[in-house]
C-alpha cells in the first residue's frame, strides 16, 4: 500500500490531532473541573514521550501567521470595551512599561544564572515574558471569577503579546548586527537605547493605527450590509487582513493591529453594524475558530516539545521557570501599587496574587523561539528554556488556579447571581426576539395573526422575568446596589459623552462644558467608592446637582420634581 502524501497526509495528521482533542473532551466531560486546554497540553506531552509521530511541524509561520490572528481576534473581539476602558491605565502600565522593565530585569539576572552574554539573556527575556492566560482565562469563567479580574489578566495578555514581539524583533535586529560578547558601555548607549525605543513606539502606534483603519474600513461596509454569511467573511478578511498588513507591508506589530480590530469589531461593530442574526452568527463563528485552533496549538505544543533537550537541560528550565516568576512578582506588585496610588479603583492584593500565578507563557514565547535560526547561539538550550518554562505555566500555575482562587476567597459569583445572570439573559433575549418579529411584520414577513400570538407570549414571558428579577433584587440588597452602581457607571459615563459632544458642537460654551464634567466626575468617584448618587429616600436627594444652586441664586421659582 502506498503512503498518503501531500494534502492527504496533511489531512490525515489533521485527524490524529482532533482525534486526541476528541479522546481529551470526552475525558474532562466525565472528569468535570478540568481545564480543557491543559489536558489537551498534557494529551500532547504523552504522545510526545510515547514517541507518536504527529507529521505537522510547529514552526514561527503556523503560529504567528496562521494560529494567532483568530486567538487574538476572538479574544479582543469578546472583551468589553466599557469595562477594558476602565481599567486601561493599570492594564498599559503593566503591558509596556512593565514589560519592558521585567525583561531587562531578567536579562541582567539571566546574564549571571545561565552565563550569557547580556544581549542574549535579554532576548530569552523578551520571549519568555509575554502572557498568554487563555486556559486560566476559560478557568475563570468556569469558576466565576469576577469580571474585573478577568479583564486586567486577558487585556494585559492582549496588549503585552503585541509588545514583547515588537521589543523582540528590536533586540533580535540588534543581536543580529552586535556580537553577543559586547560590552555592556556599549550597549546601552544613548543611541542605541534610543533607536530601540522608537523602533518600538513606531511599531506600537503603527499597528494601532493600521487595526484602527482596517476596522473602520470593514465597519462601514458592515453597516451598509444585512447578509450574515458575507459578514462573518468581512471579519476573517479583518483578523488575517489588519496582521498581515500590518507586518509585511507598513512593518509594524501585527499583533496589536489585530487586537484592535478585534476591540473595534466586537464593540462598536457589534453595537452598529451587525443584526441580531449577524451577531449570533459572526461570534458563534469565532467563538468556534479559537476552540480549533486553541485545540491545535495546545496538542502540536505538547506533541513537539523536545522532552529529551528538556532533560539534559533541566537545571537551565528550573532556573529560567524561578527568574520568570519572580520577575513576574517583581514587576506586578510595584507596578500596580503605583496605579492604585493614582487610581479611584484600587487593585487589590488577592487580585494581584492571580495577576502573578497567572501570568503564564505559551503560544507567544514558543512562536518566537522557532522563529530562530538554526545556527542561533545556544538556540538549544532556548528551546529546551522556553517549552519547559510554558509547560512548567500551564500545567502547574494553571492546574493550581482554582486552589489560587479558592484560597483568596475572590470567586464571588453565588447561587443567587447565578439566577440574576439567568433571568437578565432570558430577558434580553425576550426583548430581542419581540424586535425581531416586529420588524419580521413589518416587512410583510410574519402575518399580522402569527405576530400577534408572538408577541403574547413573549410579552407574557417578559412580564415574568421582570416580576422575578424584581423579586430577586428585593430580597437581596446587596446584589441591588451592586447592579445599581455598575448600572449608574454606564449612565454617567453616557452623560461625560453627552456633555463633551454638546461642548465639541458648540452648544454650551468651554466654561460651562468643564463645571458640567467636574460633577460627573465627582459622581464617578463616589461610584467607585461604593457610594451611589441615586436617592433611595424620596423626600432627600442623595447628590445635590449644582444647577440646582445656580437656579436658586438666580431666583427662579420652579416646583421641584418629587418623583
């Protein structure tokens, strides 16, 4: 019998992986609380060490390429963007300044543990350290973790991606025209330190920019469109269009062009241009792309990591593994004690615990490794360093999250926000499906009879869900004026919106623009405190607006509202 070869073959190492990601599904199905992507990672390791041969070779291309772009996509596309806002500054400060601080942190540490020459222990740095939480982020929301929590890991995961590669294309072009045995005087000169640098902000504000206009770009044909399946075209087009352009024609960071893409889509794309349709349909899509490819990248990373090179170098992989995360603490810890001293929202320590334990290396790190040459100093010994210290993360720090969690007592969803979350949904369901069948009838496709014993029901269903969300806030105050401050955040942040548009168009002047935004911003304060500015005594008010005052000084009688 004659061997499979070309697309064959190719499609049948396609069928042994998702036939090990099929065996690991079913496994943690019947096991429960297991997180799928580490036992696809562990699934991989044994065929590694059982010496099965999957014919599909992990290199820098199928990672960063092919792999990457829906990870990033997805990811970006499904995170919040009122919420990714809001915890932005502690999210940046993390993602850049550091990032960059705890590479060269752990390349002068690397320089005296592994015995390499600065610029090299550096290189490994800005590999090793970029964080890639996706198992501790499915993890979470298995758990319940809170939705802040979640946030500072995967938008700190999303940005610093796009960094660490941009910091490592500088220092890989660097060690490319330095010999590795170059003075330090040398090295850190201010031209050099200053070429680097704007090679990285060059690169950074490029990508955003090219995300920016290549979403802008599918949005505004998106708006124009009602055809679910040529939009969900749009968006792949938009994911391996903004990284590819970004990379190989305007050179600069791919990855952050498609994060930003994804943060425009997913938001703003979703909001405006897309239907309801459109919306299940286009996030139904990439919701199973990323399941794919993350069972692809986590079966081929376990299948090729080089077990016997990790064995005869595992005192440098323990070593690296303790640098990385000591570096990790070292830099979490200072980093956002600094933001919480500026900030209205503070960082707690739990949190900051997770941020830690949770920062682990994988696609990123083991994409950049391959993409070294085969004559690269010591490029072994990286190898064997940067795949044991990913395995080490995922399968370690990410099997011991839960305990992590559990131990801090910061998984916070109950039984009783179950049943909000279950309620709140159904209700924007009902609500989305009572517009539907109205615009349905209103084209003529839904006769009146038919729309009519609809919209009975689901006015029905409507009136019951609201009968026995009210019920459930009554009964527990707390989850009240939780739902009462998130829900008062949102509409302050609408009015600072409107104030800023009516200042822009002319319609209130500079002066008064900025007294009207000082009080926004006093209300947002007392939000975050805790404290809301919605009375709940009908005869006080719980925030005396400053128009009142000004009304009263100029001597206008008006009856105030008791309502």
């Amino acid at each position: 019998m004659v061997a499979p070869t070309g697309i064959t073959a190719g499609l049948i190492n396609l069928l042994e992986v998702f036939i090990i990601a099929a065996s690991v599904g079913i496994f943690v199905a019947k096991v429960g609380r297991f997180p799928y992507t580490i036992a696809l990672l562990l699934a991989g390791l044994a065929v590694s060490i059982l010496g099965i041969n999957i014919d599909i070779t992990l290199t820098h291309d199928l990672i960063l390429l092919v792999l990457l772009p829906p990870l990033l996509f997805e990811g970006a596309a499904t995170t919040d963007l009122d919420s990714f806002r809001e915890n932005l500054v502690p999210v940046l400060v993390l993602a850049v300044p550091g990032l960059i601080v705890s590479i060269l942190v752990l390349g002068v540490l690397g320089h005296y543990a592994f015995g390499y020459p600065l610029l090299l222990a550096t290189l490994f740095a800005a590999m090793i350290l970029p964080t890639d939480p996706v198992s501790v982020l499915a993890l979470f929301e298995e758990l319940g973790a809170p939705e802040r929590l979640s946030v500072l890991v995967e938008g700190e995961s999303l940005l610093n991606d796009g960094v660490g590669v941009v910091v490592f294309s500088a220092l890989f072009a660097l060690i490319s025209q330095t010999p590795p045995n170059t003075d330090l005087s040398e090295l850190i000169s201010p031209e050099v330190i200053a070429e680097t640098g704007l090679e990285i902000v060059v690169a950074s504000l490029g990508g955003l920019l090219v995300g920016l206009a290549a979403g802008y770009l599918i949005y505004r044909v998106m708006v124009n469109l009602d055809e679910h399946m040529t939009e969900i075209v749009l968006t792949l087009i938009l994911a391996y269009g903004s990284f590819l352009l970004a990379e190989h024609y305007f050179h600069v960071s791919g990855v952050i062009a498609t994060v930003t893409a994804g943060l425009l889509t997913g938001n703003r794309g979703a909001e405006y241009a897309m239907s309801p349709q459109t919306k299940i349909s286009v996030f139904n899509t990439w919701d199973t792309a990323a399941f794919l490819v993350n069972t692809l990248i986590f079966v081929l990373i376990g299948a090729k990591t080089p077990i016997h090179q990790m064995v005869d170098n595992w005192q440098l992989i323990a070593i690296a593994i303790v640098l990385a995360i000591f570096v990790r603490a070292l830099t979490v810890y200072p980093f956002t004690a600094a933001v919480n001293r500026f900030s209205r929202r503070d960082i707690p320590f739990s949190y900051q615990h997770v941020m830690v334990w949770g920062g682990l290396h994988a696609s990123i790190p083991i994409a950049l490794v391959l993409g070294l040459p085969g004559d690269f100093p010591n490029i072994s010994e990286l190898r064997s360093m940067v795949f044991g210290v990913a395995a080490f993360s995922l399968v370690v720090q990410g099997l011991t999250m839960s305990n992590l969690l559990d131990s801090l007592d910061i998984v916070t969803r109950t039984e009783t926000e179950e049943l909000y979350e279950l309620l709140l949904g159904r209700a924007r369901a009902v609500d989305s499906a009572l517009d539907a069948a109205e615009r349905l009838h209103d084209r003529g496709d839904l006769p009146t009879d038919v729309y009519e014993d609809f919209r009975g029901e689901y006015r029905h269903e409507k009136e019951d869900l609201n009968t026995a969300i009210s019920r459930l806030l009554r009964e527990n105050p707390e989850l009240r004026r939780e739902e009462l401050l998130v829900g008062e955040r949102r509409v302050l942040k609408q009015e600072k919106s409107a104030i800023m548009d009516a200042t822009h168009s002319g319609v209130i002047s500079d002066d008064i623009g900025e007294r009207l935004l000082e009080e926004v911003d006093l209300k947002l304060d007392r939000v975050d405190t805790g404290r809301s500015t919605v009375r709940d005594d009908p005869e006080n008010e719980a925030y005396e607006e400053f128009w009142r005052a000004r009304v009263a000084e100029y001597g206008l009688d008006f009856s105030p509202s008791d309502d």
